[in-house]
C-alpha cells in the first residue's frame, strides 16, 4: 500500500535519472543567495536535466525502454535486475560521469577573471580526452551551447561564457571548487549545487535526504529516525554519486549485531525502502522471537516467514543462517533480514515493535 503518493512512469533511463538528480537539487531562495550567480547556475542545471531528459541521444544516453524495478515489499529479486542495474549504469555514465562532470572538472580547474572561467588548452584537451572515452562523440558541448554557454578555444585558453547570465561562470567556479574541497562526496554536493560547501558543509544532512521524501512520508521518516537514535543507534548518511543515487541512511547497534536501512529512491522504482537486520547466526534470532511472541503474538510468524530465502548463490557464504521458529527451519539470508516492510503507518508501526522487542533482546 502507497499512502498519498503515485510512482512515476518512465520511458527512458534518461527521464528516470534526470528526475532523480533534479529532484535532490537544492532550492535557493532568490532574496538569500550564498554566492553571486548561484540561482542562475541552478536555473541553468535544471535546463540541462530537461534537455537530456527530452534528447538522450545527444548525451549519448541509452534509448531502449526502461526497465522498471519493484522490489519493496514482499518481492524477493526482480527478474530483470541485472539488466535494469546495467541500463541505469549506462545513463550515469553519460549523464554524471560525461556531461556534469566535464562542467566539475572545468570548473575545479579554471581560473575566473572579468566574469569569463578560463582552462588552459593542454589541459582541456586532456579533459576532453578522458571524456572520450566515455561518451565517443562528445556532442553534450553543442547542447552546451544550445541552451546559452559559449566554450570558445584560443591558442593558448578555452574560455567559458553564458553571455545572458553573466554571473554564472563564477558560482560554477565556486561551486566547483568548494565541492572539491568536500572530499569524497564533493561530485554530490556539486550535482545539487549545494553551495553550502562554501561555508564547510561537508557531509549529507537528514534534511537533504528528508527532501527527496514525498511530503506524506516525511514525518514517519524523522520519527523513526529519532526512535532510531534513542535506542542508540549510530547513524550514517551515505550517497554514492557514481552508482546507485539517492540516500542510504544506515543505522548501527551494539557494533553492528542490529543494522536498519532506509533506502531513498535507489534502484527501486518504490521511493523508499526498508531493511532491518541483526546477527542471525546467532541466539539473537531466538531471543527476538520468544519476545515477540510475549509482546506481540502473531509478528514473530511473520518475521519468521518474510525473511529472504537463501538461494545458495555462493558456497560457504557467510550471511547464511539457519533459524527455527516452533519446530520449522528456515535458510535465509543475514544480508538481506527483513525486507517485508511497506510504507503504510501500520508498517512503521510494525518496526518499532520489533525494535523494542530487539532492544530488550540486548
């Protein structure tokens, strides 16, 4: 059950992957702007994603259908998930690691002076050489231009202009910049025109990942959130900007013997996705379940039965276990836990009764 919210159709990797990145971009408010020309060079971002969106094969984007991908809940494994995975892949290499990542690189490297961003020629070229690689053609510059930012090579620099905005190229800069000052997740902050690395942020806030939340869910998020960390769970935000996008909020307890995921907008076409698992090779499973079945009859067959099946994909895997519940034994797989949780609020109703149960199982 979905409350208050549809899921997107998509035809293209394209469409799904430009929603998403647009998506997360960060709203700036025009009366507060944190650097000259940020709410342009947003303005601009946004109309680069619509045109790939509308143009894939000028970005060198895959054409084929999209493939869909529903795995929350109940679902084990999506028969097409290797393709889907393969697919979405391709996109991003066209999309993050050619386009968008030309403009980071060009904008780390190049040097602002009287509104015009300059790179030296031997090192545009290298640039454009590593592209190359990527995306054959390289026929993103020409939709560069289309859409009013002017790359013009010299002898000696290839200057960088948006003649209607002149202020762009210096918050592209900045932004560039700063974002590579972040560390790891500099690409990120990038993406989202997050100017706010330019006041040393440096990490994803709950707020960001709360944003890309459908309104209706919002709420339930922090709440579990905040249930999460009363129980002392330690919590991580985690983006991954070259592979599956979104947000993965990890929470861990007792140095990892209990793990709660909360996955938004990932490989599933679902917007968020649920996950909780604990040290099943060990009595902690029967533990749980005797408090279960003290204080909550009924949800410890459940649990029982909705944990993913082993499928033996490796020999002597280590995330298999064998569990028992009132005389039936089940193979399942540690890594994947409890996966049969929806978005509906009896759901999160569900998980904090098997949180409580778990706590006491400590």
């Amino acid at each position: 059950m979905m409350p208050g919210f549809t899921i997107p159709h998509f035809d293209t990797a394209a469409q799904w992957l430009t929603q998403q990145i647009g998506r997360d971009m960060l709203p700036i408010a025009e009366s507060a702007q944190p650097a000259p020309g940020a709410a342009a060079l947003r303005r601009w971002m946004g109309a680069l994603l619509a045109d790939m969106a509308a143009h894939p094969a000028a970005y060198e984007i895959p054409l084929e259908p999209f493939i869909e991908v529903y795995e929350q809940p109940l679902q084990e494994t999506h028969p097409q998930h290797e393709a889907a995975q393969a697919q979405r892949l391709k996109a991003r290499k066209a999309i993050e690691q050619g386009a968008l990542d030309f403009l980071y690189r060009f904008g780390q490297d190049g040097q602002l002076a009287e509104g015009s961003l300059s790179l030296a020629r031997p090192v545009y070229e290298a640039l454009l050489a590593e592209k190359r690689k990527l995306v054959k053609k390289l026929n993103f510059l020409a939709r560069f231009e289309a859409l009013g930012l002017q790359i013009q090579a010299g002898a000696e620099e290839v200057a960088l202009n948006v003649p209607g905005e002149p202020a762009l190229p210096g918050a592209l800069s900045a932004l560039a910049k700063g974002s590579a000052a972040a560390g790891k997740d500099g690409f990120f902050f990038f993406r989202r025109c997050d100017f706010g690395v330019l006041q040393g942020k440096r990490l994803p806030a709950l707020e960001d990942a709360l944003s890309c939340v459908p309104e209706v869910l919002r709420a339930q998020l922090q709440a579990v959130d905040e249930g999460l960390r009363a129980r002392r769970y330690r919590r991580e935000i985690l983006v991954n900007p070259w592979a599956d996008g979104g947000y993965r909020l990890r929470y861990t307890r007792k140095g990892g013997q209990a793990v709660y995921w909360f996955r938004i907008y990932n490989w599933t076409n679902y917007p968020l996705c649920q996950q909780l698992r604990w040290d099943m090779r060990s009595d902690l499973s029967a533990r749980l379940f005797a408090r279960l079945d003290e204080t909550a009859p009924g949800v410890a067959l459940r649990v029982f039965e909705s944990l993913k099946t082993c499928r033996q994909c490796y020999e002597n895997c280590a995330a298999r276990a064998v569990l028992a519940y009132r005389g039936r034994e089940r193979t399942v797989c540690s890594d994947a836990g409890w996966f049969d949780l929806g978005l509906a609020p009896a759901d999160f109703a569900l998980l904090n009764t098997v949180l409580d149960a778990l706590e006491d199982c400590f």
